[in-house]
C-alpha cells in the first residue's frame, strides 16, 4: 500500500491511510538519527504512549480529541481519526486577521479563545496536561453549525496534578501566542479569562505557580 | 538620660577634584561619566559638575561602606576615561613640546 | 558605505571589531581565563577587560590599517550581560565617540549573534538557535522582531556546560565547553539522564543536579543512597561528558525542529558560543537532512562573542537611521531579543 505523505510534522511524518477500513491519519515517529539510538527509543515509545493515554483521558472527559485507533510500537506507527476538512487554529487566527475588519476579527478571535481556555481548563481540571500548547497543536474542525476545537498532538502530554506542571503549560502557551501572533497581543487574556471558569478548585493556586514560572523567566540573567 | 547617638543622622560626603590637561578633556569625561547612575540599593547620591578643566565630583551616602564602594567604582571608571584619552585624544600643544623635549634630551644623553 | 568599529564586552571575552560595508577588517579578542573550578566573576571581570581594551583598540585599527577619522559609528554592546564588564565597554565607546567626534550606538548583543550569522553565511531568514553562556532561544524574524519561540526555562545551556565542567575540574581555557566536547570524543557509554522539552521550550536545571550527584556521589542528597554507594564514581568523565552533550543537544535540536514545523521554515542558523560545538552542528545537519532543510552554522571567530559582531549590527542599524543620544548610552543586564525594533530588514 502506497501511502500518501500528508505534512511533515516536528515529530514524524504523517501520512493519509486507512485502518480495518476506516480512513485514517497515520504518524510515523521514524527514527532521529541525530539522537543516540537508546534516547530516541525511549522518547518515541514514552510519546507514543503519551499521545494513546492522552486521547483516552480526554474523550473520557468530554474534551475532543483525535480517537486513537491502533497504536503499533515496532514501527512507531500511531493510526488515528483524521479531520480531513480542519485547519489549525494558526491558520485561522492568521486568515480572520486578514479577511476581516479589524474589530470584527477581535469578536470572532475571542470565541475562539474564550472556547480554549474552556478546553484547558477542563483539560487541568481532569490533571492532563498537554505539554506542547502552541496554534499550530489546535484544530478548527467545521461542523453543520459552526466548528469543533480538538487539541492534538499530545506526545509531550503526561498526567499531573501539580500546579508547578499547569502553570508551565499555560506559560508555554502564552510565550506561543506572543510570538506567533504577536499582533493580536489580546488572545491570551481570553483564554486565560476562560481558563479560569474551569480549572477548578486549584484556581488561585495555579494562577500564582503560572505568575512565579513568568517571574522566573523575567529575572533570569542572561550573561554571554 | 541616654548618651545622644548623633552617628545614626550622620551624612558622609566626599567631594573630589580631577584635574585635566585641557576643558575640552575635562568637558569629554564629565560627559561620559555623568551616564551611569548609581545603583539604587547603594543610596549613594553623585553629582558631577565642570569648573574649567577641573572635573568636580560630589559623593552623599548614607553609610560609609557605600561611600567607599561608589568612590572606588567611580575611580575605575575615570582612570579608564582618562586613559583613553591619553591614547587616542590630542594632545595639548604645550605638553606635546614638553614630550618632545624631554626625548630630545633623552636622545642626546 | 558604512564603517563601524564595534567593542563587546558583556561577559569573559572582551572584542573589537571593525566591518567597512560587510567587509572584515579586523577582529581581535582576548579571553579571561580563571582556573579550573572557578566561573568568572563581574569585579575580576571587569578588571581584565580595562587592562585589554585599549591595546585591543589599537590592534584593531592597525589590522584595518584605518585611521579614526575613517570611521562612520562606534558601536558597543548595551545588553544583556554581566554590568561591571559591560560598563568597561560603554566607557571607551563613548569616550571614542566624543574624542573622534564620531555617532555612538548601543546593540543589544543577541541581535548582533543573529546579524553576524546571516552575514556569514548568508542565511536570509533562518530559524535561529541561540546558545551561548547566558542564553538559549530559538528565534525567528516577523514583522520587525526577532521573535521568541522558544527558550530555557531555567539555566542556560552554555552555564550547564560550564558548570558540568567546573564539578569535574576541566580546564577552562581555551573553554569549558570546549573541553568537554574533546573529552565526549572519548565517551563510550550513554548514560540516560532527564531529558526535559515543554513546547519549544527546555529546562536544564535538573540535568545539571542528576549528573553532578553521578559524577560525585558524595553530593548525593539522599544519605541512605549515600551510605550504599561509597566507592568511586561508576562511570567516566568522558561518559559523563559524551551523555551530557548527548542529551542536552538533542533537546536543542528537537525544539528547534518544533519551531521550524510551526514555522514552516527550512533554514537553521546556529549561533553563540556553544554554536561552534561540532557535534551539535552536527546533529544539527542530519535532523536538517531529515526534512530537506539545511543549517547554517560558524566557527568560533565569530561564533564566539566578538567586537564585530556588535559592529555588524551597529552599521546596519545605522544604515538605517538610527541614532542614540549620549545620555542614553547606559548599560542594561537584561535587554531582551524581542525588544529591539528591527527596521533595518526590509522583509
């Protein structure tokens, strides 16, 4: 079987298949050469494993994400649900700021965040932690009404109730959007804003570890 | 009654004259020296001012350790500055014919 | 046509660098040096560099065979770095700039890393990894900045490298660092240590506690462990060595390979210190072959902090109008890559 090579990702390739007859995104983490055989066996089999948990955990909560449908070790082949008409909340973000007013592209951009921060927060809620919160890991999926929001890539993804872990995953996501959407300087309140509404009980607590990881960030020296 | 402690409202000051060859020089290192400020946890005040080519400097501190620190700091500072005059600046005519005398009779010798 | 002499000073290296229209005239630098064990401290520091400066001035303009007035700007690094050598600096960029009567302007020295890259190797707009002693970023360019996608959490990957050798009594000349990548060389078995990536991101700090209790047990936190391993140390410092450069290059490389997917970029750029490691450039280029991309890296003239560096990106910012009056020509410890307005790219 031919497999059609979808998009390079930063950890494998992924490719369009099928399994037991059911069209499919395939992810090949194919061997780093770069990297010592004995780390990169341990990395690929702990974020394959990551990435299956991960998905689980969220459907269980009621949060989506990509269903895994077989995970294969040997040939670091991980088969799961493809959304074949979603794009990434990059490329949404990047084309409402194009395509719209800039006051009409704030409204539609702050649902847009107001719904991941919800999704966050539940995701903490439930102590999963991504990992890897960037645009490029969210999809914007349309269904009949209006679009889904799905969280992927989870590889970097583990499961933690610390505050220490939650806040660094709302910082890796902040550092994200200053960055890749340093014109919509915004988009990170809302999410926080919504974030809030759902993290849970540890609320205070996370927000004060996420202001500590921030600090820490500004007071570091950088000498050379 | 107790003693009067008048050393806790004690202010210690320094005031240091640096004299150069010419205003111009003395104009260049007040410049360059007046940038830096000094740090706030030091609560030590400067002041530079000019009087001609003398480059007047004036310390204030609140204890005596911190005077010292900041006078030395300055130092290096100006030793520096005047030092990079000497190398790459003009020099003023006068001493230009002093040098010159003083290696002609060392020549002779 | 632009003429600039640079003058960086903001950690153990002190520079100067004159570059006529892109072209190198000179180059010149020296080293502090401390003794096996011992990191380089600020006082010391800045001592050295005061006691170098102005013969390395002079050098400078005899290799360019210029004289000042050929001169256009006087360029020195404004930040980030260590104050007292960085004040060393400021101090005869601005005596110079009154004495010659030439325009003064502060760099920021991570922007002068990235501009000195490009012009190398001609890199147009490359993903960049920054690592040196002080930092470690992965940037790229949009919209007038050099952005930060990703950086340490904690430690710089330069003061882990540094550190690790100065646990283990490596001599720190010509560096750290680069004793210990001679000693990886002879490394043979791979010792798995923390191996931390969040996002784009990294963290060192923990790799650094976890090898120093294995290269000396007796700084073992947990007594019990302690008692039962009294002995020597079980592996090698060229282990030890070879397992760190391993693991903490991998980290690099791997974000660095995040931030080229988000990006959709094929270009790295390796610059700073620790960018002249061999084998990091190394695994560099095969990740890079492994999506059709390509790396960019130099060698420890300019890979090292240096003085035309700082001149590069001084006349490209002058060329671009700027200017930068005497009372704003201050030092800043913390001066960071995304602050700095970059309108001398045109894209």
């Amino acid at each position: 079987m031919t497999l059609e090579i979808l998009k390079q990702g930063a950890e494998g390739r992924l490719y369009i298949g099928e399994f037991k007859g059911e069209s499919c995104l395939i992810k090949e983490r194919f061997v780093k050469k770069y990297r010592h055989p004995d780390l990169d066996t341990q990395i690929t089999r702990q974020r394959m494993k990551a990435e299956v948990k991960a998905a689980g955990r969220c459907l269980a909560a009621g949060i989506l994400a990509p269903r895994i449908l077989h995970s294969d070790l040997n040939t670091h082949k991980l088969y799961m649900e493809y959304f074949g008409k979603a794009q990434t909340a990059k490329h949404f973000i990047q084309k409402t700021v194009a395509e719209s007013d800039a006051d009409e592209a704030k409204q539609l951009l702050e649902v847009l965040c107001t719904r991941i921060g919800s999704i966050i927060g539940k995701m903490h809620a439930n102590n999963i932690i991504h990992g890897d919160l960037t645009t490029s890991n969210i999809l914007i999926n349309p269904n009949l009404t209006d679009y889904d929001v799905i969280f992927i890539d989870f590889g970097l993804s583990h499961y933690n109730q610390a505050t220490e872990d939650k806040g660094v995953d709302l910082y890796v996501l902040e550092r994200a959007l200053l960055s890749t959407h340093s014109e919509q300087p915004y988009l990170f309140e809302h999410i926080l804003a919504a974030y809030r509404q759902e993290c849970g009980k540890e609320e205070e607590a996370v927000l004060a570890k996420f202001e500590e990881v921030r600090a820490r960030g500004r007071k570091r020296t950088m000498i050379g | 009654m107790m003693p009067q402690q008048t050393v806790v409202s004690k202010v210690n000051e320094s005031t240091i004259r640096v004299p150069f060859d010419t205003p111009e020089h003395a104009k260049i290192a007040f410049r360059v020296l007046s940038v830096d400020q000094e740090p706030r946890r030091n609560f030590v005040q400067k002041s530079l001012s000019l009087e001609d080519d003398v480059l007047v400097v004036h310390f204030i501190a609140d204890q005596v350790k911190n005077l010292r620190t900041a006078i030395t700091s300055f130092f290096e500072c100006l030793l520096l500055c005047q030092d990079t005059i000497k190398l790459f600046g003009e020099q003023p005519q006068s001493q230009l014919n002093n040098n010159a005398g003083t290696q002609s009779s060392a020549d002779s010798t | 046509m632009v003429c600039a002499l640079g003058i960086e000073g903001s950690a153990n290296k002190i520079g100067i660098g004159i570059i006529n229209n892109g072209n190198v005239l000179a180059n010149v630098r020296r080293t502090y040096i401390t003794p096996p064990g011992e990191g380089f401290l600020p006082k010391e520091t800045a001592k050295h560099h005061r006691e170098a400066i102005l013969a390395l001035v002079q050098a400078s303009l005899k290799e360019a065979q210029l004289k000042p007035s050929d001169l256009d700007v006087i360029c020195y690094t404004k930040g980030p770095g260590m104050a007292p050598p960085l004040l060393v600096g400021a101090i005869v960029a601005r005596t110079l700039s009154l004495l010659w009567q030439k325009p003064l302007l502060g760099v920021n020295h991570c922007i002068g890393h990235i501009e000195m890259g490009r012009l190398i190797t001609g890199a147009e707009n490359p993903i960049v990894l920054y690592v040196s002693g002080g930092n470690t970023q992965v940037i790229a360019y949009s919209n007038k900045r050099y952005r930060i996608f990703g950086e340490t959490i904690d430690i710089a990957v330069g003061n882990c490298l540094d550190r690790f050798a100065r646990i283990i009594k490596l001599s720190n000349d010509p560096s750290p660092g680069y004793n210990i990548e001679q000693l990886a060389k002879q490394g043979k078995q791979y010792i798995k240590l923390p191996y931390v990536v969040k996002g784009m991101d990294v963290s060192f700090s923990g790799i650094l506690s976890h090898i120093e209790e294995l290269a000396d047990p007796s700084k073992r936190r947990n007594k019990r462990k302690k008692q039962q391993n009294e002995s020597e140390p079980e592996y090698s410092q060229a282990d030890l060595c070879y397992s760190l450069q391993e693991t903490i290059f991998a980290m690099l490389v791997e974000i660095t390979e995040r931030a080229m997917a988000h990006c959709d970029s094929n270009e790295v750029l390796i610059v700073g210190g620790v960018g002249c490691n061999e084998r990091l450039q190394q695994m560099m280029g095969i990740m890079c072959e492994e999506r059709n991309g390509k790396v960019f890296a130099i060698d420890e003239r300019y890979c090292i902090d240096n003085g035309l560096m700082i001149a590069h990106a001084g006349a490209e910012m002058f060329k671009a109008g700027a200017e930068m009056p005497l009372e704003d020509a201050f030092v800043t410890q913390r001066y960071r890559t995304d602050e700095v307005l970059v309108n001398w790219r045109k894209d």
